[in-house]
C-alpha cells in the first residue's frame, strides 16, 4: 500500500464554485476518495465524467463520508444548504471542514448546529486563490479544537500544501484573516500608489517594480524591519535595539507625502499613516522604535484583551 492510499479518506465536498472545485480537485490528485454536490447540476459534470461520485444531496453526501468539506458563497447559502437537520443527522459523529467566508456574528450560530449534532467543526479561511490551492502554494488558516485539526491534517496538507492552526476558538481564523489583510491591503494599494508617482516623474512602472520593489519584498530588508517590529510589538519595549526613531520615520514621510503631492498624485494612504504618526508622537513616543504605533492601535476602540 502507498503512502497516498494510507491517508485515503472519504470526503464529501459540497460547492464546486471557482474556490471550491479547487479544493476537490486537490483532494482527488492527493489520492482521497471525493464525492461532489453543487447546488447547479453543472458544475458536477467533468467530476462526474472523471469518475468520481455525485450526491444527489448534500444530507446523501454527509452520509456518504466521513469527512464533509464545505465551500459556498456565504452564511446564507450554509443556511440553505448545510445548516439543516438532514445534514446534521447524517454528519453526526463526524467532521465538518467550513471553508466558506462566513462573517464572525454568524459562527456562533454554525457552531451551535455543530454541536447540536454532535459534529467536529473546523473553521477555516483561504488566504490564496484556486490556482494555488491546486498547486500546492496555498496558506488556509483554522480555528478550532487542535484535536480535530491534528484528526484531518493530510487532508488540510492536501487542500493548498500549508495549513496553518491558529487556535481554539471558531473565529480564530477571522482574526488571523483580518490581521493578514491590514498588511496585504495596504502593500499592495501602496504599491499602486508608488506605481502613479513614477507614472507623474516619467519612470516606467515595470523597471520601478523590477528594480526596486521586488529586491525589497524578496530580500533581508524588509524582512529584518517587520522582525523588529514583531520582537518589539510581542514585548512592548521601544527602545532596544532602536535603528530609527519614529521622528526619523515621521521626517522621511512628511518628505515623501510633500514629493507625492507635488507630481499631482493623492497622499492616499500616507495621509492615515501620518495621523497615525502624529498621534503616536503626541503620547510620547517621537524617541521611541516605530513599532510603538501598535500602542496607539491597540488603545483605540474596544479592547477584548487584558492590557489595561
Ligand atoms: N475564489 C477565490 O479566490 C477565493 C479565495 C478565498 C476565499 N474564497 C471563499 O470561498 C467561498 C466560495 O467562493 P468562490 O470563489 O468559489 O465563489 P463562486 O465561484 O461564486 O461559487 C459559489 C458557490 O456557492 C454556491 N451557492 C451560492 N448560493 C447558494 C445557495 N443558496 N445554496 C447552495 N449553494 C449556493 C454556488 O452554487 P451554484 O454553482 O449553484 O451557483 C457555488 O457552488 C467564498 O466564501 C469566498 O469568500 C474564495
């Protein structure tokens, strides 16, 4: 027997969407035995035609397999689909992969059916795109009990090549989500940002990106400064270590946004970074590494955390 045929399970997917016709074509090339629903009848045909079995329902699915892997549009297509006492009947004793994006208010409700019928919930949250989840490129982060991560991991190595077990707690991998976003979403508006002051100076997006933003994402540098920054936010101490204060960073950027703004292009988020400096430099931090920002984000707004 072969290392694949070993880890060969049962599972049942339901949602062959753009994300979730990834996940089952993963779970097929990693040897498991997939049956397929999709609410359109379509989308079900080159599985079928591969050779692989088609539930009629996504209750028959569940009572099919030992693991059920769940990927519809939203909560309200779960409510539809999954969220019945049908499904719950059949998936009792089992283990139910939540792939879908569903928003954090309505977990608790998900997990409550989850425990009604006494299933092993397992919340999860891709972070890439189809493509790299078949490739084997591709992060999805987890909440809940490690014992049922632990329970399906060749499964979960299948689906994207990188698990990755955030905690306990259902909403854990939203958290994670939200936290990945505040750095892709600015690196990448940023970028677009950089990209329309070279388009104003006469500099060619393409050798700007080339030569001077991919060295930066692929080399020690940046790598090194968010190291820093990880050590000095995770012990809340600003002053070890210090390369550059955060009034050294507040000069460059006051002459940064002045060098933007004078080639007619927007401060864009610059602007937020500078009231974000501002306001960390009047609680007195101005001396201090730059990683002391995190103690103005984190004494805004609702605090769910002991910090006091
Ligand atoms: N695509 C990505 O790059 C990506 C990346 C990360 C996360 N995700 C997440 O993955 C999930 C699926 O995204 P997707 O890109 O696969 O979306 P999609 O291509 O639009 O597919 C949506 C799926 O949900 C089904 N669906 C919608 N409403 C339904 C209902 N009321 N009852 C039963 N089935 C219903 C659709 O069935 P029909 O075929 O019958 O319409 C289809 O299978 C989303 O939560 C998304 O946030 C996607």
């Amino acid at each position: 027997m072969t290392a694949k045929a070993d880890k060969r399970q049962r599972v049942g997917v339901v949602g062959l969407g753009n994300m979730g016709s990834a996940l089952a074509d993963a779970l097929i090339a990693a040897g498991h035995d997939v049956t397929v629903w999709n609410r359109s009848a379509g989308k079900t045909q080159r599985f079928a035609d591969a050779g692989n079995s088609v539930a009629e329902s996504v209750a028959a699915l569940a009572k099919r397999a030992d693991v059920l892997v769940v990927c519809l549009f939203d909560h309200a297509a779960n409510l539809d689909a999954v969220l019945t006492e049908d499904v719950g009947v059949a998936l009792s004793g089992k283990t139910l992969i939540q792939l879908s994006h569903v928003d954090t208010d309505s977990l608790p409700q998900y997990q409550a059916w989850a425990e009604g019928y006494d299933i092993a919930l397992l919340k999860g949250l891709i972070f890439v795109y189809p493509d790299d989840i078949r490739s084997g490129n591709g992060t999805v982060v987890y909440g809940g009990p490690r014992a049922v991560y632990d329970s399906v991991r060749p499964l979960l190595q299948a689906m994207g090549g990188r698990p990755v077990w955030a905690g306990s707690p259902i909403d854990a991998s939203n958290a994670v989500g939200a936290a990945y976003s505040c750095v892709l979403f600015p690196a990448v508006v940023g970028f677009l940002n950089g990209a329309a002051v070279c388009h104003r100076a006469g500099i060619d997006v393409a050798t700007f990106n080339e030569n001077i933003i991919a060295p930066l994402l692929t080399g020690p540098v940046l790598k090194g400064v968010i190291d820093g920054l990880a050590k000095a936010a995770g012990s809340r101490r600003y002053r070890d270590d210090l390369q550059a204060t955060l009034d050294a960073w507040n000069h460059d950027l006051d002459l940064a946004i002045d060098t933007i703004e004078r080639h007619g292009v927007e401060k864009g988020l610059m602007g937020a970074i500078a009231e974000q400096f501002d306001r960390t430099i009047v609680a007195g931090h101005g001396g201090d590494d730059l990683a002391s920002v995190f103690e103005t984000l984190i004494a805004t707004g609702r605090s769910v955390d002991q910090d006091g």
